[in-house]
C-alpha cells in the first residue's frame, strides 16, 4: 500500500521567511497529491492540490510543486504570515494517506 | 459544494461502554465516504472508507466498525470502548467522480 513521508515534523521561521515543507510517496499509481492545513481543534481544511499531470501550481503565496520521477512533493509558503501557523498535512493516492504532519510556527 | 455533518462533536465514555458517531453527507450523490482517527497531536489515520452502501473496507484492525446503511449516512461503531480510542474522530467525504476530501467538523472522543 501507499506510504507518504513526510518532514520535518517541526518548522519555526520569521514573519516574512519562505517555508518549505517535503513530502515523499512509494506508490508510482498515485496521481493526485493534497495539502491540508489544520488549525489547533479545528478540522483539517484543503489549501491546495496537484494532479500527476502537472508539475507544479501557484496560488497567490502558495505553490506545490510535484516531481513524479523521484515520488516526491512540496509544500511552498512565500511572505509567511502568523496566521500561516498551523500543521499541515500532505496525502497521497485516491483513497488518502496522509503524512504525519509539519507544525509551522511563524514568529513576528 | 458537499456539506459534512458530524455529531456529536464532544463526548466522554467509560471504559467498556459502547460509541455511535454519525455522519451524513449533503450535497453530493454516492459519494465516498472515509474515517479518520487523530489522537492528540498526531497525524491522520484512516479508519474506514466506502464507496457505496454496504461497502466498508478497514485500514486498521481495531474493536472499531463502521457502516453505510444510506447513500449519504456513515456511521462509526464500538461495542465496547478502550482508553486508545481516545481522539478527534473526522468523517469525510469525497465525490465518486472526484479525489478531493472534505472533512466534517470532528468529533473529540475521550475515554476515562
């Protein structure tokens, strides 16, 4: 079955600073990749997504970039702001496997 | 867009006792529906999953179950509780045409 890595499992950075988070699959089938941000208590909510047939996409301060060859994609927050703190979780496959979660901690 | 109902949102069981959490789907026809169990300040676990009623496939072994007795209704089960099964219970769902899951608000289950 899938197996989605994901690191690190902590990230502090300043107000400002880029974040990068990484995240790893084993199964080549996968073609469909979330993000997921999740405040303290609350449930998790989708950020933004990449199909197999893309190599990377934009929303504003957000982009996700997919490199299928090496199975693995990444998680892209320019101009963090405090509100960005959260954990995130990316997934992987039809039936989603998740990783186990990066807290950001953006400090102004 | 789909909406997700989850209830109830906060319970506190004894050891042994029974659960029911129910979810049910609006919005959306024959949908895929999922279970995920997050224990304090971990990750997401996958549960169960169905892609129609009577279909229930099981991730993890457990003294948990779950059942579709409608299109849009899922429903977690166990008949008798442990401390383990402490955590945020998510129901989710997904369009049988589609891969984007959506979750509903959760359920925070403490077992004492």
């Amino acid at each position: 079955g899938e197996n989605v890595e994901q690191h690190p499992s902590t990230l502090s950075v300043q107000e400002g600073d880029s974040a990068v988070i990484k995240c790893t699959y084993s199964d080549s089938a996968s073609n469909y990749f979330p993000w997921y941000k999740q405040e303290l208590g609350k449930r998790p909510q989708l950020i933004i997504d990449i199909r197999s047939n893309v190599g990377e996409k934009k929303d504003q301060r957000i982009a996700v970039t997919l490199n299928k060859t090496a199975k693995h994609f990444s998680l892209h927050i320019t101009e963090t702001q405090p509100e960005d703190s959260a954990v995130y979780f990316c997934a992987a496959r039809g039936v989603l496997i998740f990783g186990a979660g990066t807290r950001l901690a953006v400090h102004p | 867009s789909q909406t997700i109902h989850q209830w109830p949102a906060t319970l506190v069981q004894p050891v042994g006792s029974p659960l029911s959490l129910e979810c049910t789907v609006e919005g959306t026809s024959n949908p895929n529906l999922y279970w995920y169990r997050q224990a304090a300040g971990r990750g997401l676990q996958l549960l169960f999953y169905s892609v129609g009623i009577g279909q229930i496939s099981s991730e993890v072994p457990q003294n948990l179950s779950a059942s579709r007795p409608q299109d849009r209704q899922f429903i977690l089960s166990s008949k008798k509780l442990l401390l383990s099964d402490s955590g945020f219970y998510l129901c989710a769902s997904s369009p049988a045409t589609g891969n984007t899951i959506y979750f509903g608000e959760g359920s925070w289950l403490t077992v004492v």
